[in-house]
C-alpha cells in the first residue's frame, strides 16, 4: 500500500512537472523597473536607445498579456498579439487557458508570478523584446517575448518559453 501512494504522488508530480513545463502560465504581475536598454542591433550599427515611453508601452502590454491570462480571459489576451502570430497561436492559447482553467492534478485555477528580466530593448524599426521570469509552482521558467509597433500601438508577434 505504502508502494502504491509513493508511486501514485511520483506519478502526479511527474504529470504536473509536464504540464508546467508545456504550459504558458498565468500570472501575478510584478515589475519593477522603468529603465530602457541599449541595443546594439539596430541596422545603423548605432546603438538605439527606446524610448521610455516605448519602453513603458511595451511593459504594459507584456504585463497585462500575462494579468489577461490570470483571469482566463482568451479574448482579451488574443487582443495583445499582433493579426499574424494570434491566427498562428489563437487553437493553441484557447486549449492551453481552457485547461488552466480547469485546473490538473489537485490544482484549480492555476496562478503564477511574473517578474521583469530583462527591460524592453530596441531590436530593429518598430521592433522589440523583453524577457519575463514566471514563478510556477514547481519552479521558475522565463518566456521572452518579441513586440512590433502597429500605429502606436505595440503587439507581440512571437514569444517561447526559454
């Protein structure tokens, strides 16, 4: 019997290990700094400063991808992705916030931190990233994320989980 409940929690773990690992999460929000990065990449050569308003922009937009999906709520996290990439991942999003939802294992309703990694940088003409740290609740896991500016308006047009 003692047998069965080690391999029976061994196995939930493994199970939850998984589904962390596959998952993106959602999240608490939490940020920190206001300071923009200097990237070396831009085309020039020169480096490109962002500017604090983009940076603050690109911030707001990343953080509250991850406060939509806190909430579970699909339709508003589809609206931070740019047209191309949110067609490409909108099946996928959809099951993954549906199954988040519904919880796995012995956890319901699955919430997760985000910490800043790394502030906002310049990339290229209307083009830029961020890196994020999520708290999960068997570690940590750090989701990059790659904006472009549509009119004023920034939107992620691809993230990984790094």
């Amino acid at each position: 019997m003692q047998c069965r409940v080690k391999f029976l929690i061994l196995a939930m773990v493994l199970l939850l290990l998984t589904l962390v690992s596959s998952l993106p999460m959602t999240a608490t929000i939490s940020s920190t700094t206001t300071t923009s990065r200097v990237s070396t990449a831009a085309a020039s050569g020169e480096a490109v400063i962002l500017s604090s308003k983009d940076a603050d922009a690109i911030r707001g937009v990343v953080m509250a991808y991850w406060k939509a999906f806190n909430a579970y709520d699909v339709d508003k996290v589809l609206s931070y992705l740019e047209d191309g990439w949110r067609q490409q991942d909108e099946d996928k999003l959809r099951r993954e916030i549906s199954q988040l939802k519904k919880g796995f294992l012995f956890i319901k309703n699955v919430k997760l931190e985000v910490f800043e990694e790394s502030p906002p940088a310049h990339i290229g003409d209307g083009e830029a990233e961020m890196t994020v740290r999520l708290k999960t609740p068997v570690g940590f896991t750090h989701d990059y994320f790659r904006l472009v500016k549509i009119g004023d308006e920034w939107k992620i047009n691809f993230s990984e989980q790094r």
